[in-house]
C-alpha cells in the first residue's frame, strides 16, 4: 500500500537519508535539537542537503507533507509549503523554523512511496519479493503496516485481472512458507491449524487507516494501530482460537499456549 509515514518533528525513518537528519535525530535533547535547527549553520547544511538532486526515497516535498497536529492546533491537514506562504516565508527555511519552535510538538505525515497503483502491483506479484514483509514493529510511532498481508488481499479483490484472490493468498502463505522452508501455508490433514478466517467482500471498505492509541505495553505511548474487525471473523493459532467476533483470548499474549517457534527444514 502507499508508504504513509508520520513524523515527531525530526523523528522519523525518512530523515536518515539526509547526514543533517541524523544529527538531529542523534541528538541528546529536546533543548540541544533546538539549538541545532536555530543554528544558522546547521540551517545552511540542511537546507544544502534537503534540495540536493540525486538518488533518494523520500520526495521532500514540502508541499506533500501534511501537518497532523500542532500544539496551538492551527493549519491541521494544511500541507507545510501552505504554512510557509500564510506566513510569508520560504518553505525549508519554515519548516526548520517549526523544527526550532516546536521539535516533537510538530506531527506531520506524507507518502514516501508506492503511490502509484501499476508499479505497486507489479512488485507484489514479482516472484522475487515476499508480500506482506514489513518493519512496523520496529517504528511503532511512524508508520502501521500490520495489516500488509491483508491489503494485498484487497487489492486483488479489487483488481482480480491483475492477480486473483486465490493466486494472492497462495503467495502470502504457502509461497512463502516454501521460500523460508516452514511446514506451513497448507490446509490438509495433520497441518498446524493455523488459519485465519475472513470476509473478502468486506475486503474493499472494512481496512481502517492508522489510528493513535495509547498502549500499557509501551508505558502508555502513543502508538500507531491498525483495526481489520469488520474483515476478520477468526483468527487460530495450532488450533486454538485466539480472536473471534471482535474479542481475544485472555490468555493471549499472557499464556504459552499460542504459536510456537518455527524451525526451517534442513
């Protein structure tokens, strides 16, 4: 699906493609990334390498990337390039000034990558990638892309022309079980239960974008959540279920009695 990444000020994957961006997210300190974003040296760094041309992931637009949430709560959805005319400023030179105001106060999102539908589709069908592959886990507060399996689902749902909703889940089980050498992917007899149970024609509108949600298990940070309720009826686990209707399993998560340790074969 489209990359949709979100930012704390400086905080976020995208900016470790500029050595400008590492700095600040190297920093020790609120106070010592402020001092840094109103040094007019660094400012001069930054901006050199913000508009440098060459290879890169991230588009750096600045009138892609919108603000999500501002402490004085002013210009939410307006794109940082709006802000910096309403305010009669240059646009990077805006953007650092936030950075310098602010620092995580600023919430800010855009889209780094797969927005366009024929590329994404043609690199999830291509034999040699694993769809579904992500690294949410490892950036809880940027980007939720838990659901990647599910949105591949969709789109084939969507676009069975392209690839049919049976070829799609055979590539995002038994394809990849065989590439990884797992005994799993398989629905036969004497097979781990492992199964989840969904409604494909709720597919289409029943994924929700990401949300924020407050987690005990993160000393009560604010985390990104994606909810698939209206798809999923059930989810199990070597044959126990562990979600059904909307409610899991209060051993979930606090037992050993779901999942296992899964071992390649030789």
């Amino acid at each position: 699906e489209p990359f949709l990444n979100y930012a704390d000020g400086p905080i976020t994957p995208v900016m470790e493609e500029l050595p400008a961006g590492v700095e600040a997210i190297s920093a020790r300190s609120a106070s010592e990334r402020r001092a840094m974003f109103e040094d007019p040296a660094y400012r001069a760094r930054f901006r050199a390498q913000w508009t440098a041309t060459g290879d890169r992931v991230f588009h750096r637009r600045l009138d892609d990337m919108y603000i999500e949430r501002l402490p004085d709560g002013s210009m939410q959805g307006k794109s940082l390039a709006e802000l910096a005319r309403a305010r009669g400023r240059d646009p990077v030179e805006c953007f650092l000034d936030l950075l310098a105001e602010h620092d995580v106060g600023l919430r800010w999102r855009s889209v780094a990558a797969n927005d366009r539908a024929a590329q994404r589709r043609y690199i999830l069908s291509h034999p040699c990638t694993i769809p579904g592959f992500n690294d949410s886990g490892a950036h809880l507060r940027n980007m939720a892309f838990h659901d990647g399996a599910l949105q591949m689902l969709r789109q084939a749902v969507e676009t069975p022309d392209w690839i049919s909703p049976e070829q799609a889940v055979h590539r995002l089980t038994r394809e990849t079980a065989q590439w990884f050498g797992l005994p799993g992917g398989l629905l036969e007899r004497g097979a781990v239960a492992d199964l989840v149970v969904l409604d494909p024609a709720r597919l289409p509108d029943g994924l929700g974008g990401p949300r924020e949600h407050r987690s005990d298990l993160y000393g009560a940070q604010s985390v990104l959540v994606k909810r698939s309720d209206a798809v999923i009826d059930a989810v199990m686990v070597r044959g126990k279920v562990a979600y059904q209707a909307g409610q899991f399993d209060p051993a979930l998560g606090q037992e050993r009695c779901f999942g296992r340790l899964l071992r390649a074969s030789a």
